[in-house]
C-alpha cells in the first residue's frame, strides 16, 4: 500500500514537472511580452501626443493595432486635463472689483469625448482632416491608462493553481505635461 502511494505521488510529481510548470512559465513569459509590448506603445504614443500637441485618428487606431498584435483586447482610458485660471471678483457682474487673486480649475475630457472628435458619427471628413484632430494646449496633462478585459492562460494556470481570481494581466498607465502645440 506504501509503495503504491509512493508511486501515485511520483507520477504526480512527473507530471506537474513536465507539463504543467513549463506550460505555466510559457503562459507566463507571454504575459510579459504583452506587458512589456503595451507599456511601449503607450509610451511611444503619449510622447508623441506632448509632442505634437493633438491625437490624430491616425494615431489613435495605430495605438489599437500595436495593442491588437498581443493577440489580447484591452480597453483604454485617456484622460486630458486643461488647466483653466478664474478671476476671482466680489462682484462677478462687474469686472471692475477684481480682487487680484485667480483659482485654478482644471477641466477633465475623457475618452468618450475624445474619440467622438476622432471619429466623429458624421462620416463626412477623410482621417487626415484637422478637424477630426483632438487638440491640446502646451501644459494640458494626458493620461493613457491601459488594462487588459479577456483572460489570459497564464491568468487561468494561475487562477487553476492558486484556487483564486488574479489581477489583469496587463495595466500600464503612463501620462504626462504636453510640451508643444505643433498644428
């Protein structure tokens, strides 16, 4: 009986060694690929956005398919803040009683409102129209936030051996100070 569970418990091990950990680094190498493909190409194109100063359409769907080659689907998150300065007055109607001191407001656009100026429902304007550009200003702030919404098999091998959900496989957030206005 002993040297049966003796052999039960090596053939378990055979087996968790020769096909079950190699298949779980693979998985596991393939979500770092991912990673590390995602965290380019959302560094690549927010510089190119403080840059520039504008997302293109041309730019945007460039983003999409250098995420869509990870073979994973994501979803992104832009966020653009416009840093606004208010007078401050004792009496708003009456400009004259300016008090000299200013608030600072910044007005946050977000991707919807982002992508309906890229691509706009009335298809009348080609893709390298400006008026299908999404401007910024020099000291806006932009923020890509991308995350991952299908699981991947290095999530399911880890979900299988840990008994528990694990995080996205793939969330980059980079942003930064637009530096140019070059439209």
């Amino acid at each position: 009986m002993i040297n049966a569970a003796s052999k039960l418990l090596a053939v378990m091990l055979a087996v968790i060694l020769l096909y079950i950990y190699p298949t779980a680094e693979t998985a596991n190498r393939q979500d770092d690929l991912a990673r590390i493909t995602v965290n380019q190409s959302v560094v690549r194109f927010v510089d190119a956005v403080r840059t520039k100063g504008y997302i293109s359409p041309a730019m945007y769907s460039e983003l999409e398919e250098q995420l869509a080659r990870t073979g994973n689907a994501y979803e992104i998150l832009i966020e653009h803040l416009h840093k606004k300065y208010v007078p401050h007055y004792t009496d708003p109607m009456n400009q004259s009683t300016f008090t000299g001191t200013y608030e600072t407001v910044e007005d946050g656009y977000y991707t919807s409102q982002i992508k309906e100026r890229l691509f706009p429902a009335a298809g009348g304007l080609t893709t390298d129209d400006p008026d299908r550009r999404y401007t910024l200003v020099m000291g806006d702030f932009i923020t890509i936030t991308v995350q991952s919404t299908n699981r991947t098999s290095g999530m399911l091998i880890r979900e299988w051996l840990n008994g528990t959900p694990t995080a996205p496989a793939v969330l980059t957030t980079y942003g930064g100070m637009v530096l140019n206005e070059d439209y």
